[in-house]
C-alpha cells in the first residue's frame, strides 16, 4: 500500500512544488516506487520532472472529471526517476466542473486506488490556495507536509491550515495529520529565521522535521533544465538536504 502525502501550504511561493520534485526525486534515488501528483494548474512540478506541460495527451484534469485513469494518464520522468501525473492550465477550469459531479472531494482518492499498489509513496503537489483541487488532495492523503520558511507571517498563515486539515479531518478524511513542519530556504546567519525555527520547535515539538533545507540556488536553477535539483547537483547543499529529508520520511512512514 502506498503512503500518501500532500505537500501543502495556501502561502504562495513557500517551496512546495521545489519539496514535492526533490523529495520524489530523492526518494527514488533511495528505491522507493513514488508517484508525484501535480494538483496545480501551473504545472510547475511537471516541468521541474522534465514533462512538457504544453503537449500532454491527458492530464490530472481528465483524471479528475473522469475522462481518463491514472495508468494511461502518468508519464516518466526520466530525469527524476519516478512517475508524474501531469497538470497544465486546462486543471483550473476543473474547479466548477468538479462542483457538479457527485464526490467531488474524493475524485483523487478513487482515481489514485487504482494504482495504489505499485507505489511506495505517491506526493502530491498542491496549488497555493484552499481549493476544492487542494481538498481533493487532503481527501486522498494519509498526512500532510507543510514547507515553511521561517519569517514573521509564517506563523499566522500556519492556523488557517492547521484548522482546515481539522475540518477535513473531522469531516472528510479522519486519516488525515499534518505529519511535519519543514523548513525550507533556510538562512542560519539571518536571526530572525532561528528565532522563529526556535518558536516552531517549541510550539510544534516533533511535528518539526529535524532536515533543514537551505537556501541554495542550485535547487532554484534546476527546474528550467527540467530536473529535479537532487539529480541536477547531487553535490549541492540543497539536494543533500532533500536526499536526508527522503531518509527521513523512510524512517517516519515505517512508525505510521
Ligand atoms: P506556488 O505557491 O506558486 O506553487 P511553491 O510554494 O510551489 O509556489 P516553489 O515554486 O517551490 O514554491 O518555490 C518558489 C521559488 O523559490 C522558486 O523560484 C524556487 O526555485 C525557489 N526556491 C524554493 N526552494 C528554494 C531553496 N531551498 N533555495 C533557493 N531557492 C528556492
Ligand atoms: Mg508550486
């Protein structure tokens, strides 16, 4: 059975789609069977695999509206060593077409059934909002992984998820936790991000994942040669950040 996990967070910008490809990327690179789900309209998690969202013959918003199933749906991505399904703009307008279809929240979770056992983890990479698309991914997931950079607002855009993944939980999903905490461009010189690291510690305790991910362009560069930073420079800080984290989530799925 695969673990499914959301890697959400309603902020723009915060590293989601940069956690979602290197944490794929990093997990099969330690031969784990994964699936990236890109959930967001952008499809910025599959350029980052190397899949060209321009020319897709189907794409996760079949999937979802019920014109095509995950098998034919799913590309490799060669570059990452692992499965995409692949989102480009047509997954925007699925909104108000979901509205209409009868479970609409779980129509991920149906879809991902069909695949569940050729994956150890199957990722999913949720767009910035909280969106009828990213309460799809909550429904089909067993936790969630928030990546967060540590600035002042940090912490206040956090309750606003913290309550929603308890609403889905408590009405839609009661596997459904937040798994961990991740911090993400991660600069120690500056104090105010170890200040707030320290509260997110102290307020979160093990619900803080102990991997760091710094700042490091070398992840930023990779997505536009279409590969994940992990295997674009496996030397890079930043990639070895993302390797450890993999390790890290090997370890954590073992206790679930
Ligand atoms: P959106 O909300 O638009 O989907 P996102 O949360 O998925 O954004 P990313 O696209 O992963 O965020 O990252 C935002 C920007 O920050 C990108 O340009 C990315 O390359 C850069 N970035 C992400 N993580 C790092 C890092 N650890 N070091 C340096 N740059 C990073
Ligand atoms: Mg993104």
């Amino acid at each position: 059975m695969a673990k499914i996990f959301c890697v959400a967070n309603q902020k723009g910008g915060v590293g989601k789609t940069t956690t979602a490809v290197n944490l794929s990327a990093g997990l099969a690179a330690q031969k784990q069977r994964v699936l990236l789900v890109d959930l967001d309209p952008q499809g910025n998690a599959s350029m980052g695999s190397g899949i060209d969202k321009q020319h897709l013959q189907a794409s996760v918003y079949q999937v979802l509206v019920g014109l095509a199933d995950v098998r034919a749906t799913r590309q490799r991505s060669d570059s990452g060593g692992y499965d995409v399904l692949p989102a480009n703009r047509e997954l925007a307008g699925s909104e108000v077409e979901l509205v209409d279809l009868e479970q609409r929240e779980r129509r991920l979770k149906q879809a991902l059934a069909e695949v569940d056992a050729e994956y150890d983890f199957v990722l999913i990479d949720c767009p910035p909002s909280l969106s009828l698309l990213t309460l799809n991914g909550l429904c089909a997931a067993h936790g969630v992984i928030v990546p967060m950079q540590c600035e002042y607002f940090a912490l206040e855009g956090l309750s606003d998820l913290v309550n929603t993944i308890k609403q889905v939980h408590a009405n839609l999903n009661l596997d459904l936790k937040i798994i961990g905490l991740l911090r993400v461009m991660f600069d120690p010189r500056v104090t105010l991000q170890q200040q707030v690291s320290d509260q997110l510690l102290s307020h979160f305790g093990d619900k803080v994942f102990s991997t760091i991910i710094p700042r490091n362009v070398r992840l930023a560069e990779a997505p536009s040669y279409g590969m994940p930073g992990v295997n674009f420079d496996p030397a890079a800080r930043g990639s070895k950040a993302y390797m450890e984290f993999g390790a890290e989530m090997i370890e954590r799925i073992k206790v679930m």
